[in-house]
C-alpha cells in the first residue's frame, strides 16, 4: 500500500493504545454487540471519506471483539478452568494473527495476479475481503451464541433468575488500589506489545534485511515472508492454553493471588 516508514509505525502504535483502550471501554453485553464491533472492521469503500482515515478507528475498535470473547468465556466456564478456557480462545486469536501473514499474501497474489488489479489495490481488496468474513462471523455469533450457559441477560432477568442490571460507581478505582491488578498490567504491557510489534513488522523485517528474499519475486517473497512470520503467532496455541492450565492450578491453591504468583 506504499506505506511509509513514519506511517507504519503511526499504524503499530494505533492498533497497541486502540487495543488497550477497548479493554477498558468494551461492552458488558457481550453477545449483542459483537456484530457491531465486527461489522465496524470493513468501511465502504466507496465512501467520499479517505479509506485509510476511515479504516483505523474502524479496525481499531473492531478489535473489541477479542475483549468480548474474553469477557464471553469468563461467562461461560467454571473458576477451576476458565484459565484454561480464556487462554485458548485467546491462543486461538494469536493463531489467527500468525494465518494472516500466510493467507493475505496468497490472496493478495490471486488479486495482483489472476484480477489484475494494482499493488495498491489489492491490498485494500483483501482488507473488504477480511471486513465481509468479520460481518458474517459477528452474524453467526449473534444468532447461534448466548450470553451463560443458563441464557441471555435479557432472558434470565425477565424470568427473575437474574438481578437486574445496576450502575456500580468506583469499581475501576478499586481495582486501581489493587497491586497484584499493575503486577498483571506490567506484564500483559510487556509481552502483548512486544507480540503487536513483531505480529505487524516480522514479515516486513524479512523481506528488508534477507538477501534471499530480495533476489526473488516479490509476491513469492513476500509470502515466503509471511509463513516466517506466522509461526510466532501459531505457537500461542499451544503456549497459551498451557500458561492458563498451569494458572488455573495455581488458582485452585491460592486463588488471584496465585495466579499472580505463576506470572
């Protein structure tokens, strides 16, 4: 997409404070705005609006569906294994960033290649292409999911089975006066940064810095590039769903504080 140097890193940086930010500001009801946060991942691209400028915030807070899924599964599983549950739905989304470096190039050749569009244009053809999959991903998940095992919020709070939704002021203060709540934020900082920065440059990295890859053509390359690249992102499903195993047996002994102590 000729991007510059300065905009690539501009780009790093936005998807590292967007993504923080929306597990800030996510939504509680899971399972009716996942198609929401989905859907905002693919702006038209006949809007009169400049398509990058539109497709930042857009991909940035369509990052919210991961922070959904985690808040889901919480949902879901019992305390003696939702470490295990959360990290591997949260390997799973790793995994997805590592299949990308190995299937945007692929399709960005079939693009370039067999549609004869521009270098420029393809890309941006396999960003709508990835925004159509999200839409029909966050469909499904509204019509085929359910908030907990038992139902819906809505559903469970109209049969009296569930205690109506309150506003609870100072709870994000309190967690803020937690020491363990910044042992966690350090850590997830350092090692969720450090897996963005390589996720967005590994691939780039290779096709500068490696001869081989300089001496080939450059789709080749570049999907050569990308396969490199995908196996940081693949080992998380195995990485993570072991770290959560291990944190849930910690967590049966020693609870929160336990889980701390793994980290």
């Amino acid at each position: 997409m000729s991007l510059s140097v300065r905009k690539l890193d501009t780009g790093g940086l936005t998807t590292f404070v967007g993504n923080s930010n929306d597990r800030l500001t996510f939504p509680t009801e899971a399972h009716e705005d996942t198609v929401f946060c989905t859907m905002i991942r693919n702006p038209p691209i006949n809007s009169h609006i400049p398509y990058t400028k539109l497709f930042k915030p857009g991909g940035t807070l369509g990052l919210e569906a991961f922070v959904i899924t985690q808040y889901h599964t919480t949902q879901m599983f019992a305390p003696n294994c939702v470490g295990l549950a959360n990290a591997t739905t949260a390997g799973w989304g790793n995994f997805g960033g590592g299949a990308t470096h190995v299937l945007m190039p692929l399709i960005f050749g079939f693009f370039m290649a067999t549609m004869g569009f521009t270098p420029a244009a393809s890309w941006r053809a396999c960003m709508i292409l990835a925004g159509i999959v999200c839409l029909f991903a966050g469909v499904a998940y509204y019509f085929f999911t359910q908030d907990t095992p038992s139902g819906n919020f809505k559903e469970l709070r109209a049969a009296g089975q569930m205690p109506e939704k309150k506003t609870v002021r100072g709870g994000f203060l309190t967690a803020c006066r937690d020491p363990r709540v910044w042992v966690l934020f350090v850590a997830y900082a350092l090692c969720f940064g450090l897996e963005l920065t390589i996720d967005n440059l590994a691939a780039l990295y290779f096709i500068d810095y490696f001869d081989e890859l300089k001496q080939m053509d450059s789709t080749k390359a570049l999907a050569l590039a990308g396969l490199c690249a995908s196996v940081f992102g693949g080992m998380a499903c195995v990485a993570r769903p072991l770290g959560g195993y291990i944190g849930d047996r910690f967590g049966k002994s020693g609870g929160f504080t336990g889980r701390v102590r793994w980290l």
